[in-house]
C-alpha cells in the first residue's frame, strides 16, 4: 500500500525507516518500506511505499481511521 505522511509544509517530516516498519508491523509482516528522497533539498518527499506479506495485513491497516507518526497524521 502506498501511504502518505501528511503535515505542515514548514515542518522537516522525518520517518527513519526501521520506525515506519516498527509501526506497522503491529498490523501484519512488513517485506519492504521505502522512503523517497528529493534531491534537491535531502528530505523526504512526504510519500513512502510499505509492503505487506499478505492482503489482509494491508485491511488491518486499513481498519484504523488514521494513524500519527511524529505528531504528522498518515493517510493512504
């Protein structure tokens, strides 16, 4: 599933890796997280791609209405 981080424009939104998987491993195995950068500033570009082992993982992330990561709210 593709998620979004979302926040101020302002603020440096910054999910390491290894606590993104940590998140959302409490809803199922997570294969791979991945975290764009943009080039030419070095942040995050405020997207990330998590892949689950199995479709019903992805549901039990659906099933929460949102998620806070960092005080930014995640959506998909």
């Amino acid at each position: 599933g593709r998620l979004r981080p979302r926040g101020s424009c302002n603020q440096v939104c910054v999910f390491p890796t290894e606590e993104l998987k940590e998140y959302f491993s409490q809803f199922g195995s997570v294969q791979r997280c991945q975290l764009p950068f943009d080039k030419d500033t070095g942040f995050h570009r405020r997207y990330c791609w998590i892949k689950f082992s199995t479709p019903q993982d992805v549901q039990n992330v659906f099933q929460k209405d949102s998620h806070i990561l960092e005080g930014a709210k995640v959506m998909r």
